[in-house]
C-alpha cells in the first residue's frame, strides 16, 4: 500500500478496523446470564482479518 494514504481512505479503513473490535465484557453476562463464561468475539457482528479477508476500499 502507498506510503501515503488520501484521506477519504483512511477514514473508510478505520471504519472497517473498528467494526472487528471484540464487543464489550459486559455483553456476556447479559446475553447469557452470570455462570457462562464465553469470548465477547463472538457477539461480534463483522469478523474480519487483515490475512484472510481483504476490503474492496
């Protein structure tokens, strides 16, 4: 990628960083009450990785 980016692009990957942000602890206890013990990853709602998933950006 180009050293330099335009802006209107960085804006567009920060967008898309940020939507593959784990959700927060307390999503768990809410969702499934105080005893289960789960990955607050997995209410995520876009997964993405820089690897495996590339962007149309």
């Amino acid at each position: 990628m180009a050293r330099h980016k335009h802006p209107s692009k960085k804006k567009r990957l920060h967008k898309r960083a940020n939507q593959t942000k784990w959700a927060p602890f307390w999503t768990v206890p809410k969702i499934y009450g105080r005893g289960r013990r789960i990955h607050p990853g997995r209410h995520t709602a876009v997964k993405r990785n820089w690897r495996r998933t590339k962007l149309k950006a």
